[in-house]
C-alpha cells in the first residue's frame, strides 16, 4: 500500500494534537456489538482503512481488465468484430449500471457486510469467465461480473464518509480511486503473464478472481465503524467523529436517516453529480476498454507497447493524488469546499480536450503524452465527483448517490460503448476522440451550476460546502 500524507496545517493542530498524543496509549477496552474487547490500538487507523479501500479497488480493476487486455487474442479466436466485442463490453455496463441498487444495498446492510458480499460475487464471477464458450456466455459472465462490482464505488466513498474527516477526504478518495489506474496498470503484466505460460487465455480469469478472497480475509479482520472500532484510538475516534464531513447543526439533525429516492432526487446537487458522472465516465471507460484494441488499429504490436498501455494509467494514478490532494490544501488554507472541489473541476474539465491533438499525430511519443495528460485530467475531475457525496449528504444515503450517479455513468458508457463499435468499426476512432475530448466540458459546467449551497442547505437537508 502506498504510504499516504496526512495533512498536518495549523489549522488542524487541536484535533491532531488530541490524536497524536493519543499514541502513547499501548491498549485500549471498547466494547463492540456489547462485548468488551480488549485490543493493541493501531495508530492513523483510518489509513490502514483507506488503504483496504485502495487494494479493493486495484482488484476490482484487474478483474474487468483481463478481458480487455486478452481482448485482441480472443477476438481473434471467434473471429469477433468490434460490434461483437462491444455487446460484451455493454454486457458487463448493463450489470454494472444497477448501482443505484448496490448503493442502496449498502446503505441498508451497512459497508462491512454490504463489501464483503459484493466482492466475493464478483470474485466468482471472475473466475467463472474461464468457462466461457462464445459470445453469449461471455456476456452473461460479463453481466454478473458488473453487478457485483458496481458496488464497489458506492461502498468505498460510504466508508470515506464514515471514516474520514472532511479536509482529508480528498486524499481519502484519491487513495481509493487510485486503485483502477494501478489495477489497470498491473493487469496487462499479470495477464499477459498468465496467457503465455499457461498457453490459453483461460487461467487469466481464475488466477484474477482468486485475489478478490485474498482481499476479503483482510477486509473482514480489520474493517468496523469508527463508533465500534475495537482498535481505535480514543483520540482518532473523537477526531474522526467530531471533524467527519457530516456538518449538520445539532445531534438531532445528525442522527441516522436515509433521505428517499424522491428527496434526494429533487436536489440539483444530486443532478449534478449525476450528469458529471454520466458524460465523464465513457471516457474513462474508452481507454480502459478499447485501449489495446486502439493501439492494434495504429500499428502497434500488443507484448511491444505495453508501455503505451501502462502510461496512461500511471498518469491517472497521479491525477487522483493532484486532484484529492490539491482540494485539500485549499480547503486546509480556507477554501470553502465547494469553491475547492469546483476549481480542479474547472481545470481538468478543460484538460480532457487533449484528446483531440492524437487525431493529427502519427509520433508514438505524442500519442501516448495525450492520453497521459487527458487521463491525469480524468482522474483529478473523478476524484472531486467521488468526493461530492461525502461532502452534502448525511453517511446513510452517500452509497445511495454515489450509486445513482454510478448508474448515470453506467447508461452514459452503455451508450458510448455502442457508438464506439459501430464508428471504429465503419469509420475509424477519430471521431471517439474528438467526442471523447468535448463532451466532458458539459460535466464541467453541471458541477459548477447545480452542486451550490441553496434552500436544501439552510434546511439541514445537505451539508454547507
């Protein structure tokens, strides 16, 4: 796991000083589900959460990778055109758009049940692949594979909100979102690796799903609320309680409720992070599942240019850490969170257009420099959308927006999936490109109108950013 920074400004030192000095503690008794249990605390605990989060998600990346890194080798099996591959792609995005479901799930169930269940489904999906005989059980597996991932984003921004305070939710969910380009990245190697010792492309499936159980003994030996936590400091547990982006006025106000459907849907803030999600993710989800397939179509050899698939991924991983870490330091210096969030917004909505210029290029250099930069931009923008539920609504309904807007994006890429195998296949990619550069600059401007503070706020309805 990667060691992330905490954020140590002045105006932090009164909660922080109460957590550091809480370290000298050597154990501590806090009774959980009415058991006393006595335990060995675990200093910065909420990291060590965060870094669960991350791990999950890298899994959960390297599983819906494998089939777009073998992408070329099965095609070429059952002689598949792009259309063809793009009803699998559809496949798995129509499971994976019924996350207003999986965010409503975990909302209801709770994060620890709610993760554990998903990701052991979508682990046996996984391996289930391996099964396979043609287009159509392709899809099928494909389709359970989606459904169970789709709750892996509702579920991780649910446990940032429940774990971590808001000036570090940015780093919080930079830390998680990282995971997909750190997955996306390792995938080709572990793949690759798979299908050439083993001599088929069936092994890559199973050894992928195995790691999804790996995750879960981890998960389910340190995961619990911070309120129940039996190795959490006093002093973080205060921290994290009294600072978490929960904002409301009272203890009345902030005692458990799920806002309903119709409630959360007559916010603009929750259309607005519908509507970013729904026109940014297919660019995303464009890279991740036409990128080898991309590259075969300029001449490039798949095993000789793992380094133009495995940059842009690197460039996102460094976007999610830009974006969360960059909004934080601006919250940190007085930056309300809402005019922080919407300045990264702002600027990688404008960086996405660096799609563009891989229309005019043949240089191999520039080609993957665009990419690069347009997914840097991405990941920045994803990190803020991702953040957004945390920020405005009370811990038990942000799994269920964050499920909606994932369920926006869901229809958004099933649509763009379509698009793309009919145009590649007609035309050529040029025109994904270029669409793919300036639909996000809609996204921008959907976060910069809708998600305000407004009469939902002065109710108590959402939290002031």
């Amino acid at each position: 796991m990667r060691e992330q920074p905490v954020p140590t400004d002045k105006a932090e030192t009164a909660n922080e000083a109460n957590v550091n000095r809480g370290y000298e503690t050597q154990e501590q008794t806090v009774s959980v589900d009415t058991v006393q249990t006595k335990a060995s605390p675990i200093i910065n605990l909420r990291w060590y959460i965060g870094g669960l989060l991350f791990l999950s998600t890298v899994i959960n990346y390297i599983d819906r990778q494998t089939l777009s890194v073998l992408a070329p080798y099965i095609k070429s099996e059952y002689q598949w055109t792009n259309t063809d591959f793009a009803w699998l792609i559809i496949a798995f995005r129509v499971g994976y758009m019924l996350q207003f479901g999986s965010g409503r799930f975990l909302d209801w169930v709770g994060t620890r049940l709610g993760l554990s269940l998903t990701v052991a489904f979508y682990s046996i999906a996984a391996m289930l692949t391996s099964l396979a005989t043609g287009l159509k059980s392709f899809a099928f597996f494909r389709f359970l594979l989606g459904l169970g991932e789709s709750a892996n984003w509702p579920g991780a921004t649910k446990a940032v909100s429940e774990w971590f305070p808001k000036r570090e939710s940015g780093w919080a969910v930079a830390l998680f979102d990282s995971g997909s380009s750190i997955g996306g990245a390792i995938a080709p190697f572990m793949v690759l690796w798979a299908y050439h010792t083993f001599g088929s492309w069936r092994p890559a499936f199973i050894i992928t799903g195995v790691l999804g159980f790996a995750w879960l003994l981890l998960f389910r030996s340190l995961y619990r609320r911070p309120e129940e936590h039996p190795r959490l400091l006093v002093q973080e547990r205060e921290y994290i309680l009294t600072e978490r982006a929960d904002t409301r006025s009272t203890a009345a106000d902030r005692a458990p409720r799920k806002l309903s459907y119709q409630t959360l849907l007559k916010l603009p803030q929750t259309w607005g992070i519908i509507i970013s999600k729904t026109l940014t993710d297919p660019v995303w989800f464009f890279i991740t599942d036409w990128f080898a397939i991309y590259l075969v179509s300029r001449g490039y050899k798949l095993e000789e240019s793992l380094l133009a698939f495995w940059v842009p991924f690197l460039a996102a991983d460094i976007g999610n850490f830009a974006g969360g870490g960059f909004s934080s330091w601006l919250i940190n210096r007085g930056w309300s969170v809402g005019a922080a969030r919407k300045i990264v917004v702002v600027i990688c909505g404008l960086g996405m257009t660096l799609l563009i210029p891989t229309v005019f290029t043949n240089s191999y250099f520039w080609l993957v420099a665009c990419f690069a930069i347009s997914t840097l931009a991405y990941a920045a923008f994803s990190t803020m959308v991702l953040n957004l539920p945390a920020d405005l609504y009370p811990t038990t309904s942000v799994a269920s927006v964050s499920g909606m807007s994932g369920t926006g994006a869901g229809i958004g890429t099933i649509i763009s999936v379509y698009l793309i195998g009919r145009v590649s296949d007609h035309y050529s990619f040029e025109p994904i490109l270029i669409a793919a550069s300036l639909i996000p600059l809609f996204a921008m401007i959907a976060v910069v109108t809708l998600v305000r503070n407004n009469e939902a706020t002065e109710n108590g309805i959402v939290n002031r950013i």
